[in-house]
C-alpha cells in the first residue's frame, strides 16, 4: 500500500497538472502519452527511493557498485523532483520554440 504524503500528493498533482496543460497546448493525445510514460521514472523514484536505490545499485549478479552504504531517500527524492520539474517542462519549451 502506498503511503501517501505531502511529497508523493504533490508530485502526482505536478505530473498531472503537466500532462493536462501538453494536452491543452498540443491537442496530440500520442504527444501526451508518450509525456506519461517519460513521467513514470521521476515519480517511481519519489514514490519508492529505497527500492529504486536497490536497483540502481545492484548488478545482475548481485554485486554493489558503489559503496555498501545507501544513499538517504531524501537525496534520490530530491535528485526524482528535479527530474520530474525538467521532464514537465519540456513540453512547454517545445511549444514556445515553435
């Protein structure tokens, strides 16, 4: 079950308020989805940064790649915010580059 916070509520309202807007300025509903699908990486880290810390860590075969430590679940949500602003914004470029 998904625990939902400030953090997580926020970025599904920023994603979504982003997929509304492309769709409004673009009226290119495959524009869109392809928008939804580049959204899922930013929000799967802020929704689940020990998991996706695991998984970026961890080769095939089970070996660390970096120090055996993990990194804080603040920093991977804060690296996924910034990723998530950068990928909402690119629709909104495009159209001012046109």
């Amino acid at each position: 079950m998904i625990d939902w916070d400030r953090g997580r509520i926020a970025a599904c309202a920023v994603a979504g308020t982003s997929l509304v807007v492309h769709l409004l300025v673009s009226l290119n509903v495959q524009a869109v989805a392809s928008h939804a699908l580049f959204l899922l990486l930013p929000l799967s880290v802020i929704f689940w940064p020990e998991h996706c810390n695991r998984m970026f860590r961890l080769s095939s075969e089970g070996r660390v790649h970096a120090t055996t430590e993990p990194a804080p679940a603040m920093m991977l949500q804060l690296v996924g915010w910034i990723l998530l602003l950068v990928v909402c914004t690119i629709p909104l470029v495009e159209q001012a580059v046109r």
